[in-house]
C-alpha cells in the first residue's frame, strides 16, 4: 500500500473517489462534507483493513495476540504520526487522522489504540515537548514504525487523578534517577521507547527512557477479557538513570500529559464510530435475513426502532466528530469539546455494540460475529483516556466553573 499523502501526489492515483464503500454508513451524507482528500484517504485505509485486519483479528483477539505484523504496513501507508508536518510524517490534517482512527477501530480497538499510542502519545510529546534533537533522533524511526513507543502516566494507585503519582524522578549531577512504577500500559512490552511521566520537585517532567536502560523492565497484563488484541503491560522503574538530554525539556506541569491525552482522546471520539458502524451493519444484514415467526425480524417493529436508534447515534456521532475536526484544524478546538466528544461517541460504540450483540442472538457471542469483539473492546476504551465519569465531570466543571472531581 504507497504512503497517504495530501493529494498533490499520490492519493488521487490510489483511490478515486467512488460511492459508498459496503463498509460505509452515512445517513445524512457526511461524505459531502469532506475534501477529496479526506474521502481518498478514509477509502485506502478502509481497504486496508478489509483485506488486512478483519481476516484475521478474530483469531488474533481469541489468542490474546497483538499482530504486530500490520505495524510496518500501518506505517508503509504513513498512519503512524499521519498529522504532523515534516520528519517522515505524512503531514495529514486532523479530520485525515480522526477517518484513519474511524476506520481503524472498524477493525478493531487494539489496532487503532497502537496508531493512538504510538501517534498522539508518544510523537506528539515529543513534537510538542521535545528538543530538537529528540526530534530528528526519534520522530522519524517512529513514523516508519522501526521504534515503537508506550506512554506510562497511570500508576497501580489510581488513573483518574495523574496528579498525584508517586513516581518521581531526581536529579543527580547531570542525570536523573527515576523510581516507581505504571500500570496499565499499552505497548508496554513491544516498546523501545517509553514516556514516562514523573514527579520532581519542580513539578511533573516527561522522559524517554529506552528499552534496556538498567532498572527499567516491563511485564504483560495476561488474562484480559477486553482489548484482547492489544498488548497491555505493566512498567517497573528502580533506580532508572537517565541523562538530562532524554527528559522532555519544554513543559513541566501536569498540562504535559493531559495536553498529549487531549490528542489521543480526539482520536478515540472518531474511532468509537467505526466500531459502532461495524456492529451496527451486522446487526442490519442478520436481521434482514433471520427468519422468526414466519418473517425476517427486520419486519418487527421492536428490532426496527432499535436499528433506527443505532442509525441516529451512529449519525449524531459523525456530525460531532466532523466538527470537532474542523475546530481542532481551526486552532479553536477547546479540551473540554474532546470530553464531550470522547463521552459521547464511546458511549454510543459501546450501546451499539450492545444492542447489535442481542440482535444477533445467541450467535451473537461467537467470535465469528464483530459486536462482542468490539463490545468487550470498548468496556477499556470507555475507561481509558480518562472514565466517562471524568469527561462528564470535565464538561460539567466547563458549564458551571467548578470542578467536583
Ligand atoms: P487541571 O487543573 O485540570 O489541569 C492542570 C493543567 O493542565 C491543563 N489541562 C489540559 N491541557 C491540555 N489538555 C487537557 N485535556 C487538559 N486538561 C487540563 C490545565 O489548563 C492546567 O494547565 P495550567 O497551565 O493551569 O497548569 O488538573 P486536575 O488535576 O484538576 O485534572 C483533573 C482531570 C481529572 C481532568 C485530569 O486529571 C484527567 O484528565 N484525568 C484522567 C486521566 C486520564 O485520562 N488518564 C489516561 C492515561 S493514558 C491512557 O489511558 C492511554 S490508553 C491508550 C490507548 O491504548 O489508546
Ligand atoms: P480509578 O481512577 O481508580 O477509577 C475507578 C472508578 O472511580 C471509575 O469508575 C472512575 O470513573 C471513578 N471515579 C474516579 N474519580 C471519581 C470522582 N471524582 N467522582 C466519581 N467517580 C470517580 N494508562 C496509561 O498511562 N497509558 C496507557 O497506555 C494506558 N493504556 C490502557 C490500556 C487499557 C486496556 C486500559 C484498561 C487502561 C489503560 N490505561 C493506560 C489506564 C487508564 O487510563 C486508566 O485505567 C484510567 O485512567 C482510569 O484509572 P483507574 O483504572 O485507576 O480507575
């Protein structure tokens, strides 16, 4: 698959613009609202995971397997890193990344939570927060995928208040010591490079700190009923030295993590969508073909009103995803929108999923059919990127300028 570009070069040439792709669902046309480019490059991606990811995630997920094998094909298309301009990025807009995440999450959550990983919470700190030698160093590796990063901010004690990790780091002579330990990280045993959030006595500092660094080591979180095709890991920090050149010079405070997480949690507002669409359109073709009481269930009201119901929640979730897009292409786009959006969206990926699972019948809990899978999937997705509750507490310290965490 060449590379996604802007469409001064390759895109036209690899996909022209066509009707509907079967994996589609855009009641209100939303495709009218995007640039050639955008719909050229939602289509490449939705063949990729056609071909790439659907025929073989299933198993991937039953084994609890991670198929690494897609990241150089992730990155041959330019998907990792795809919005930032210059050093081997594709230099996408972000409506670009948030159709790639759509699509990807379509295949399933663990591919889209890699590009999430790797893009918005390890590239961009670096982009945002680093030296420009940390960027020449690392930024192009990471855009080809031969360096794969993990982004350590949770601890054992608690995720939804970052603020107090225990984790910290200490400076000694030109180098810093790091202890502690982080929990629930993705990529973390596949990672060359972690970002590691710690606390100092100025305040909360970023480092890379690089696979093989002594003390650092990272072991898997084994038996997961969810994200199952996604490596989960825990990371141990015990007396990590590292020198000045790896901590990430331009921001101390927690504004550091959380500005990384508002990327990531933007990505997750558009991937939600493919996940909803991918139960939704299985839910739709079973229904139409199972015959019970003598007519398909599609001719029931109940299952009608429920397809209905999937259809305006699906659409209501394109339309905010666009223009949250549009705002954050703007420059305008508040955190507290991607709360909302990010609330919104995986909480309508997981009540389709759901619904699509019951519709399904009991055939509905095989893994043959997609909206467990993606059911199962979305129970971390609504956690992880901060709780539900915590965008709904975001969004309601926005309203009324007090914050009830
Ligand atoms: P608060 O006072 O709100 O903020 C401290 C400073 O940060 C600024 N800020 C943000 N900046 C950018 N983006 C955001 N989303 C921001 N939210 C806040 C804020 O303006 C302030 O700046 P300054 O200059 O005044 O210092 O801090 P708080 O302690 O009250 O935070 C509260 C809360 C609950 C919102 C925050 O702690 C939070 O978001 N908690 C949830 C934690 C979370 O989401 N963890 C996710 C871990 S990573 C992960 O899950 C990866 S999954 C990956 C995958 O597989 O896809
Ligand atoms: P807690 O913070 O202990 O919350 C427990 C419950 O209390 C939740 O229901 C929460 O909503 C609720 N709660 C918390 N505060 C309040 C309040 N004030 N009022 C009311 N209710 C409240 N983290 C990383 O740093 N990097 C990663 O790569 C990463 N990947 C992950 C991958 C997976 C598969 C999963 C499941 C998690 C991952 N996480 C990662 C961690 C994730 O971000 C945290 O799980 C999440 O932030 C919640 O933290 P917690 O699990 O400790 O829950």
């Amino acid at each position: 698959m060449p590379p996604l570009r802007p469409l001064e070069n390759t895109m036209t040439a690899v996909a022209p613009k066509s009707a509907e792709t079967p994996s589609a669902f855009d009641y209100f046309n939303v495709r009218t609202l995007l640039s050639e480019d955008e719909i050229a490059i939602q289509e490449a991606v939705a063949r990729f995971v056609d071909e790439r990811v659907l025929p073989i995630i299933p198993q991937a997920f039953e084994d609890h397997r991670f198929p690494k094998e897609l990241v150089p094909e992730l990155a041959a298309m330019g998907l990792l890193g795809c919005n930032i301009e210059g050093y081997d990025c594709a230099g996408l807009n972000n409506v670009c990344y948030g159709l790639i995440c759509q699509e990807l999450e379509r295949g399933d959550s663990g591919v889209r939570s890699f590009v999430s990983v790797q893009g918005s919470l390890c590239m961009y700190p670096i982009l945002a927060y680093g030296s420009e030698e940390q960027r020449t160093k690392y930024l192009p590796r990471m855009a080809k995928g031969e360096c794969i990063g993990c982004f350590g901010l949770t601890e054992p004690d608690g995720g939804s208040d970052p603020g107090t990790m225990k984790t910290h780091a200490v400076k000694k002579g030109g180098d810093w010591v790091i202890n502690g330990a982080k929990m629930w990280i993705t990529n973390g045993t596949i990672a060359d490079i972690a970002i590691v959030w710690a606390s100092t006595d100025q305040g909360i500092m970023g480092f890379i700190v690089e696979k093989g660094t002594p003390g650092y080591t990272a072991r898997d979180i084994l038996r997961k009923f969810s994200l199952r095709a996604s490596v989960t890991s825990e990371l141990f920090l015990d007396n990590v030295r590292v020198p000045e050149s790896q901590r990430l010079p331009n921001v101390v405070g927690l504004k550091g993590p959380l500005g990384c997480l508002t990327q990531a949690r933007y990505g997750i507002a558009w991937g939600a969508i493919g996940s909803a669409i991918a139960s939704f359109k299985e839910a739709l073709e079973f229904a139409k073909i199972r015959v019970v009481f003598g007519r398909p269930i599609a001719h029931t009201q109940t299952i009608q009103r429920r397809l209905a119901d999937m259809a305006r929640r699906i659409t209501t979730g394109q339309l905010l995803a666009l223009q949250l897009g549009r705002l954050k292409d703007a420059g305008t786009m508040h955190h507290s929108q991607v709360s909302m959006a990010k609330w919104n969206n995986v909480r309508m990926g997981l009540d389709v999923a759901r619904d699509a699972r019951d519709i399904l019948g009991a055939g509905g809990i095989s893994i043959e059919c997609s909206p467990i899978r993606h059911m199962l999937n979305l129970e971390s997705v609504i956690t992880y990127e901060g709780t539900e509750t915590i965008h709904e507490l975001i969004v309601g310290r926005e309203l009324t300028g007090h914050a009830a965490f």
